[in-house]
C-alpha cells in the first residue's frame, strides 16, 4: 500500500566545537566543527496533494513559506532530480528557535529529502540525498547521515564522530536572532592570526573528554554585542554542567550534563530564573 503521508521528527543540533579557519576566495569559510545532534525536534508532515506544486503550511509566522525556507527547496531540488511531477505538502510544527545556532531549517531540509525519498519510492542512497543537500546548506548532509560527525570544508566533508557517553543538554535561547553571515563577517579580521588548531579524537570515552574541546571562535563576535551570554554559560557551570557553549552563531547556549537527574535540577531552575525574562530553556539528549 502507497504511502500518502509521512510524518517524521527534524532534530536540533549543536556544536561541540567550531573553529573558523579561512575566509575562501569564493566568500565561504573554511570551518572544522564537531556536530552532535540533540533531542529537541521540530515535527514535520509530509503529504501528497492532488495538484502538482510544492506548499509549506508552518505554525510560526516568522518562518519563510516560499523558496526561503530550505524544506521547500529541498523538496523542489528533489523533485527536479527525480523528474518527478506530483503535489507536495510541508507541514511544519516548530519547537527549534528559528536563527538560534540549533540547525532548524537545515533540519527541516534534510528530514523533507528522506522523507520525499521513502514516500515517493525513489531509492535514493543516503550519498545520493546528501549531495542534493549540500546544494542546498552545508548542514544539511549531517542530518541526513545521522550520526555525530566531525565537519570540514565549508562543513560538507563529514567524517563520524563516537561519543560512548550519552550527554545531556539544557539550552538557554534569550530570543535574540542572530546572522550567521553577521558573525562570520565580525571574525574575518582575527582569521589571519589563527593559532594552530589541536588534534581532536574521533572517539570520545568519557564526557570530562567532551568538555575539554568546547570551543566556538565565533563566541567573541557574538559574545561582544550580547554579553550576557557570558553569564548564562556561568550560570549553567555553576547549575552543575561539566562545560558550557555557544552554538553555532549563537545565541543559544547550552551545558552539557553527564547525569540526567543533574540536568533536570539545572532545568528547573533556570527555566523559573530566565523564564521571567521571557527566555526560553530546554531539556534534551544526545541522540
């Protein structure tokens, strides 16, 4: 029996560490970044619709529902390469801030190209989808290897990354958005006096070993015009976290927990403490 529907979780990821290395001559960065994805997931519906076209419904207004949300182009992608000429719908549920450092609409990329390969039938290998998604974000390939990876290149070269421990994460996101573009700009003048980057293990035994390499160049651009960012990572260290972050560009900050009853007590308390500025906290695991 054909599939009309499909209905799939888009997971949220963060980086463990992200070192800007060079600006190349095309504008991209040349980036090494470690890419965990976590259990705090938008859901998305994918269903076939009677007229050819591609729609996106999306319960936030903020998000894009044309050919600026990556979901909707990747599933224009895909259909080109399939030659395919069907009607598409993307129903999108967000739980993932939007422009926060979490991945959300890379996410929402990935999960719409498996899921359009499943329900169309397509037997498109997981090499294939991840080629059409490095078209399109340089994240999206990650998600749809599904497995932690270290990043290179401008992020498209992936190589698997074992962590044994399970980790978990509470997030603070205080709401601001932040442009990737914007911050990679602020740190072109620092990149050509770049120190050597450290050696890093491609298998992680313990989480004292995963707090050791947190790092994010991009936290002094970021840092720099929101500095209570500086306080929220000292409040997860004092809260009980093994270390502390910023992902991606920011400005969502996250602590890593190596028990869950440690991670719940820290959520707690810092949902009442920010939630009275409006901020919102997460809960998740490693996945």
């Amino acid at each position: 029996m054909s599939l009309r529907s499909i209905d799939l979780l888009s997971p949220a990821k963060v980086n463990l560490r992200l070192e800007v290395l060079r600006r190349r001559a095309d504008g991209y960065h040349e980036i090494r970044t470690i890419l965990q994805r976590i259990s705090l997931s938008d859901k998305l519906r994918i269903s076939l619709k009677g007229a050819e076209g591609i729609s996106v419904i999306a319960d936030s207004p903020r998000l894009p529902v044309d050919e600026g949300n990556l979901a909707f182009r990747a599933a224009s992608c895909l259909l080109e390469e399939a030659k395919a000429r069907v009607g598409i719908e993307l129903t999108i549920q967000k739980e993932i801030p939007i422009s926060s450092g979490l991945g959300g609409g890379s996410s929402n990329a990935a999960s719409t190209l498996m899921g359009l390969n499943r329900i169309l039938k397509l037997n498109f290998s997981k090499e294939r989808l991840m080629e059409i998604g490095a078209r399109i974000g340089a994240d999206i390939p990650f998600f749809i290897l599904e497995k932690t990876a270290l990043a290179t290149g401008i992020g498209e070269k992936l190589k698997p990354v074992e962590i044994r421990p399970s980790i978990w994460f509470v997030l603070v996101n205080p709401g601001w958005e932040v442009s990737t573009r914007w911050a990679y700009k602020g740190l072109n003048f620092k990149l050509t006096k770049r120190p050597i980057h450290i050696k890093l293990p491609s298998f992680f035994n313990d989480i004292e070993q995963v707090a050791r390499i947190l790092h994010n160049d991009l936290e002094s651009v970021t840092i720099a015009a929101y500095p209570e960012i500086e306080g929220i990572k000292a409040e997860l260290l004092y809260h009980g976290a093994v270390g502390s972050l910023m992902t991606g560009s920011g400005p969502t900050i996250f602590g890593i927990f190596d028990h869950k009853r440690r991670s719940e007590s820290a959520y707690r308390k810092l949902n009442v403490k920010y939630g009275e500025r409006g901020w919102t906290v997460y809960l998740a695991k490693s996945i």
